[in-house]
C-alpha cells in the first residue's frame, strides 16, 4: 500500500510539473483602466464579535523590502520569501502561493501587476514564499505531507507585517495557483484565525494529500472563498473540477460562501481572474456580515461566476 501511495505521488508530481500552464495575461487591466474599488463601506472595521488572532514569534524579524528577504521560524531553517512592500504601512497582507516548478516570483502574475501596485499603494504588503529546497517530493509541504513548515514560515510572515508594517489585521488575503491553489486551500482553514478571504486557482481539496479535509483553526470565522477552475480539461493527474467541488462542499459545510467560476480555459489563471481576486478581497475583509454579493454578484465579476449550492 505505501509503494502504491508513494508511486501516485510521485506521478502527481511529474504531471503537474509537466502539466501546469502559468500564463495568465501579464497585463489584467487595459492600460488607461485601474484595479476596480469596493463597495464595503468601511472594509477595515470587523463585524463578527472576535478579533484575528496571530501567532507568536520570538524570532527577530527581517527588514521588510521589496525584493527576497529571508524569514527564519522558530526551529526552522530559513526560508526566502518575495516581498512587495508599501512604504506608509497600515494596509493590507495578500499571500501568493506558487505552482509546482514555479518561483515565488510569479506572484507578479498571479495577482498581476497593477493588483500589486494597488496593494502597497495602500501600505499593504504581498508576500509569495518560495517552495522548500529540501523538500523531495510535492511544492508544498501539505501537498504530500502533514508537516505545517510552510504555513510556520507564513505565521512569521503574518507576526511580522503586523510589527513591522502595521498591516491591517482584518484584511489578510491568500491566493494560490494549482499545487500553490491547494496550498491556499490548507491555509485558509488551518490558519482561519487570521485569514479574510482566500482565491484558489485549479486549487481546493483532492485525495492524494495526506489530510485532504484539514482542521479549522477557527470554526466561527465564516471566511469567503472564490473558487476558479478551467472546465474539463483542468486535469493534472488530479482533476481539478473534482478538487474544487470537495473544497467547496467542506467549507460551505461550515457556512463559510463559497464562489464557483467555471472559466473553461484549462489549467491556467484566466486573464479577468487577477481584477476579479482583487475586487473580491477588497470587500470580503475579515468577518464581513451581511455577505455583500448575496444579492448579486457586482457587474465586474464574470458572468461564469456563481455562488455554490
């Protein structure tokens, strides 16, 4: 049985080395247009009854730059991370997790470059961590593994934007792309303590992981997810129409709102999926109530959008 766990792991490694298509449009937005605003009226003041919580870090913090800054955790070795940082402090922090064969670099377009622009004008910072080196199988430790060493890197990551930058606690982000997408996945739940709103591309939940339906940290945070996929061709190995379903089952299980965006495009971020992320970031802050697309979707966001039912 282990030989047989070992070999499916090991081909879902090569498919999505091989498999995986980055190339999303490098420019999301026409030239003369911007990043679209929300329509939250006060998205920085919490709404449910509890407050995120941050993990401790008695490990100094680096300086925080633009460019690879290395982040060492508590009994960890250190581990580089791409930064983008405002220069005022006081905004937002959007987390961006890689694809397999990737580079923490392609957060530029992941989110695309206006969406980074638009959060450290704001005094945000993004943060991309760069895979594990050491690591011998799978870009994420929690693709083939119950390790947390990666989601520990972006507990440090998180203490010290708040230290160090001032971010705003209610309006900390995380998106990922294919094995970065189910690297989000496990964060958004694992780490619910802190985390807003999460965007996943070719993400969700799939049975190869070790732990593919993971703990909440925080069962009361009712954290918004926007779920992308590219139709029936999205299959590296694992199917990623059947990762995005199950993802969507357990945490709308939860009460947690779950958009679904069938862009039909295969395994790729769909060139609108950047402004799309972005929008729906900006008015999902933390514990936002009442949910405010339950009426409609806003007219910026796909039609092939929908909510989970």
């Amino acid at each position: 049985m282990k030989k047989v766990r070992f070999i499916l792991i090991f081909l879902l490694l090569m498919a999505c080395r091989l498999g995986s298509k980055f190339t999303p449009s490098p420019t999301p937005f026409p030239p003369e247009t911007q990043p679209p605003t929300s329509t939250v009226p006060d998205p920085t003041t919490p709404v449910i009854g509890i407050l995120p919580i941050f993990p401790e870090n008695s490990a100094p913090c680096p300086e925080f730059k633009n460019g690879w800054v290395a982040f060492s955790p508590d009994s960890l070795p250190s581990r580089q991370v791409y930064l983008w940082v405002g220069d005022k402090g006081g905004g937002p922090l959007v987390f961006f997790w890689h694809g397999a064969g990737g580079s923490a670099e392609n957060a530029r377009v992941g989110l695309g470059p206006l969406v980074i622009e638009e959060i450290t004008a704001q005094g945000g910072v993004v943060a991309s961590i760069e895979a594990d080196p050491a690591l011998s199988f799978g870009e994420w430790y929690l693709n083939t593994t119950d390790k947390l060493d990666d989601l520990q890197v972006a507990d440090m990551v998180v203490a010290c934007a708040v230290k160090v930058k001032n971010i705003d606690i209610n309006r900390i982000h995380v998106a990922g792309f294919s094995a970065g997408g189910k690297q989000a996945a496990q964060m958004a739940i694992r780490r619910s303590n802190y985390v807003a709103s999460v965007v996943l591309y070719s993400g969700g939940l799939f049975p190869l992981q070790l732990n593919p339906y993971p703990p909440y940290q925080n069962l009361g945070n009712k954290f918004a997810s926007m779920v992308f996929w590219g139709g029936p061709s999205d299959v590296v190995l694992t199917d990623n129409v059947i990762a995005a379903k199950d993802y969507a089952t357990f945490v709308s299980a939860n009460g947690n709102p779950v958009i679904m965006c069938d862009h039909n495009l295969g395994h790729t971020i769909p060139p609108e999926g950047q402004a799309s992320a972005w929008r729906f970031f900006q008015d999902h802050p933390w514990g936002v109530s009442p949910e405010p697309w339950s009426s409609a979707l806003p007219v910026d966001i796909p039609a092939y959008c929908s909510w989970f039912k």
